[in-house]
C-alpha cells in the first residue's frame, strides 16, 4: 500500500536473495598497503567475489562471496599475489 493506495504486484518477479558467506584467510609476508592492494587486485578477479578485507597489520584476509567460495582459488590467488595464506575460518 503506497499512500493508502493498494498497489497490486502480479507480473513482478521478485529476486530472492542469496545468503551472504565471508571467510577467513591467514596470510604471511604481509608488509604494507602495497601488499594488501596486491592482494586485493587478484582475489577481486575471482567470480562470485563481492567483498574483500586485507589487513597488513593483522595478516588477516576475508573474502565474501555470494554463495560457495572456492578455497582453492582464494589461496591461488593469494600466491599469485607474492604471499602465502591457509584458511582460518
């Protein structure tokens, strides 16, 4: 009801959401800004990618996905950026 006006929604699709699921990453040789946008750059290129936090100062690293993340090209990624990492949550 818009403004005590019934507005009917027949023909609207609706999108259901996706459930939202972050996961954690320890990374090591972590040193500075730079190493976190290096780091950033790659997994961001990962589909279904939609949220990324890198710290350098904790070495921690989480990734949100839309649905199932693939662990395996978190941590491709991760390499491919100059740094190793294993999963923390």
């Amino acid at each position: 009801m818009v403004l005590g006006v019934e507005i009917p929604t027949w023909g609207i699709l609706v999108k259901e959401e996706q459930a939202m699921a972050t996961t954690e990453y320890q990374v090591t040789g972590m040193t500075c800004s730079h190493c976190e946008m290096s780091i950033r750059e790659e997994v961001e290129q990962i589909a279904g990618v939609t949220g990324i936090e890198v710290s350098a100062v904790t070495g921690k690293l989480a990734v949100s996905a839309a649905g199932a993340l693939d662990d395996a090209a978190v941590l491709a990624a991760v390499e491919e950026a100059g740094y190793s990492a294993v999963r923390s949550s």
